[in-house]
C-alpha cells in the first residue's frame, strides 16, 4: 500500500513538472531546430527533447517519436498560457499569492516525506535525515522543485479561472442526469441481470462501477466463531480431497473422502463449540439482539464495520466471493424470510451463525453516488467541448506556424534510434 501511494504521489509531481515546463517557455537551446512558432514565440526541438519522457511516461503519446502530438501539446500550452494572460486570470493579490505559497510548500513536504517514508532503512534519527536528503535529491534530479510547485498551484488557479468562465456556471440539469442513466443503465442490465458470477467478478474483485444490482441479493450478517482450528482444517482438507475426486481426470483415490466422513468433520467442529453455542442462541430466543451478540462474540473484523452491520453482507444464491458453506447457510430451510437466523454451519473460517438482515433492492437504482457520477461526467463532458470551441477560436486568433520539414525530420531520427536499440542484445540496455 505504501508503495502504491508513494508511486502515485511521485507520478502527479512528476506531471506537474511536465505541466510546468511546457508552460515555461524555457530558453531554446543554440541551434536546436524550430518545430513551430505561437504568434513568433519558437518551440525548439530540444523543449520537445525535455518535455517527451514525461509524455510517454504519462501514456499522453505512445512513444519518443511522436514529435506531431507533442507539439500541439506545446503549441495548445502556449496559446493557453497567452489566453489567460490575455484575460488577466493569472493576476493575484498578495494574500492569494501567500496562501499559494503555504499551499506549494504543504505538498512538497509531503512529497519529501512520502519519498523518505518509503525508502528509510531503519527507524534512527540518521536514517531518516539521509531519507530526506535522498528525497530532495530525487525530485531535484526530475526536475521538481518547490518553485516549480508554486508555478503550478498558480496555474491551476488560473486554469481553473478560466474554466469556470468557459463554463458559464454550467451544472448538469436532472433531465440530463436522468436521460444519461436511461440509456447507459439497460447495458448494465444486459450484462449482469442473468450472469452474477460476473457481476461480482467485474464490481467486487476488479472494483468496477454497475448501475444495476439483479435481483437475489440478501444482507447478511453472521457471529463467526473460529472454532478449533484442528478440527476446522480438517474439514477443509477433506473437502477439498473430495471435490479432486470429483474432477474427471482425477485418478481413483485410494481411500476416497465421502460426504459422511465431511459431516462427521463438521460435526466434530459443532460439538467442540457447543456450550458457546447453545449460550448463543438460547440468548436469541430471549429476545436479545444479534447484533448486540456479534458483539460479544463475533469473531469477523469485517462486523465491526456499521456498514457491514447495517447493510449485511450482500449474498446471493450464485455468489462466488463467499465460502459456500456461507452461502448455504445464508439461503437455508430457516433463512425464510428477513429476521431469521440459521443453524449454525460450519465453513473454511470456523462456525457461522447467520441471520437474514435484509433484502437488498435490485434492479436499475439511482444513488447518490452514480448521480454523482453521472454529473462529473456531464460537467467533464462539457468542459471538453467548452475548451474545444474556445481553442478553435483561439488558434484561429494566433499566428501559428509548424514547421513540418523539421518536424518530420525529428520523426525520423527517433525512429531509426529506438530501431537501434531494438536491435542490441538485451544485457547491452539492461540498467547496471
């Protein structure tokens, strides 16, 4: 986790030195080349050198020889840059500019201190000096600093300034927010309603978003007691051996696993817990709540989430993230209706005791979330096109010229230079 966060921190620093550079306009080196101009301001091939490791970092081009995408994006920088002057949207008063200032010096502290968490060797003061040594070393050498930090809150300011002036106040209208959901919801539907195997596979396991839930789903919330752990892995074993025995190909066990020999493993698992459990449910049958007992008994950190404890578990007859000792128990003879509780069953974490919290609704639902959703896609959308028009007006506003001879030429000797590199033996690019 630390180093996910670490990696993601460094890469949005890294962007806002791209950012920052193409808005720059930094010196042209002597003699490189001139691929374009912005109303007579050159951009060389040596600012297009700087600037395409980044891009290709960030997957904005597809490789270092892309010198046509790369500038119009220096090109589109420029006339930003100039549009904004133009307007006065980076004019700031000095309290402004001093909360800037607070705001740069805030992220980059945290990204020293990010670096040096991640790479510390040990806990001694010494240690973490030369982590933070290390880390001002590390985005100094990407060319980050805390100037270059400042320039970019300043522009995101000012780009933010303008954007709320192409927007013209814009937010999404609720018919707009509905007609999107009508038309993308069905091809949820469609995708999930029979199918909910891949319906937990893409939302659970691979976190993608669905707008409809089918229709089964129960919440479900359950006293775990993890039992003897001997006891319970013997059950897993057998279970185990016994679903081998099943597969096709598999050979003929000498001594194959019945159902009975499971029964009477899980039954071994019930009998060391008994006392507990009798106290559990006479309990229940006193009229004390579940989830007071969960409580004082569970032993899954997952119902010490009020979530969890609010809205259950959702399971469903066809799930495939839960034990299916779990999902048996959850759609037994006594899960009738919601209220009930089970007989206690014994799966791969010890002994569960579930009770039938609730029905989750199914079908195409608005939340909160997916309107939410929908009008950041609404207001992105718009955005694009409001940017869309304005620099087509812009661009037709400013004298600019591509030199394409150049250009082409660049294309050129990038080619035939990763080419090259293709072409050694892989030790002669491997990093020392």
């Amino acid at each position: 986790m630390k180093k996910t966060r670490f990696a993601a921190l460094a890469m949005g620093l890294l962007l806002i030195a791209t950012l920052a550079y193409a808005q720059a306009a930094p010196l042209a080196a002597p003699g490189s080349p001139v691929l374009a101009t912005v109303n007579g301001q050159e951009i060389t091939r040596a600012e297009a050198d700087e600037l395409i490791p980044a891009l290709v970092n960030f997957e904005y081009i597809a490789d270092a020889s892309d010198y046509t995408a790369t500038v119009n994006f220096l090109v589109r920088q420029k006339v930003m840059a100039k549009k904004i002057a133009d307007m006065g949207f980076d004019q700031f008063t000095p309290e402004e500019l001093t909360a800037f200032e607070q705001e740069a010096q805030a992220e980059w502290q945290a990204a020293i201190e990010e670096y040096a968490d991640y790479n510390q060797s040990d806990d001694s003061e010494q240690a973490r000096a030369h982590a933070l040594e290390q880390a001002v070393a590390f985005y100094r050498d990407q060319g980050l600093t805390p100037d270059m930090l400042l320039d970019s809150v300043k522009n995101r300011e000012a780009q933010g300034r303008m954007t709320a002036y192409l927007m013209g106040g814009y937010q999404p209208t609720e018919e707009e927010v509905r007609e999107v959901f009508d038309q993308v919801g069905p091809i949820y539907q469609e995708q999930y309603e029979s199918d909910v195997p891949t319906y937990e596979y893409m939302t659970r396991l691979s976190g993608q978003t669905s707008w409809y839930t089918p229709t089964g789903y129960r919440g479900i919330i359950h006293i775990l007691l993890t039992g003897n752990q001997e006891l319970v892995d013997q059950v897993r074993t057998l279970e185990a051996r016994f679903e081998e025995q099943q597969q096709e190909s598999a050979e003929a066990a000498e001594e194959p696993v019945t159902p009975e020999m499971i029964e009477l493993a899980r039954q071994a698992v019930l009998d060391d817990q008994a006392d507990e459990i009798a106290e559990i449910y006479d309990r229940l049958g006193k009229g004390e709540r579940f989830e007071t007992l969960i409580g004082e008994y569970g032993e899954d950190p997952g119902m010490t989430d009020p979530d969890n404890l609010q809205n259950g578990y959702p399971v469903h007859r066809d799930s495939i993230l839960w034990d299916p000792a779990f999902v048996s128990g959850a759609f037994s003879g006594k899960m009738l209706q919601v209220g009930d509780v089970s007989d206690p069953v014994v799966g791969a974490n010890g002994i569960h005791i579930l009770k039938y919290l609730m029905d989750i609704p199914s079908g195409l639902i608005m939340t909160d979330a997916i309107h939410e959703e929908i009008t950041q896609y609404l207001a992105g959308a718009r955005e694009n096109e409001v940017y869309g028009q304005a620099f087509e007006g812009w661009m037709a506003e400013m004298d600019i010229v591509y030199h394409q001879e150049a250009i082409d030429q660049a294309i050129e000797e990038a080619a035939a230079l990763q080419q090259s590199v293709e072409e050694l033996p892989p030790e002669a690019v491997e990093n020392p």
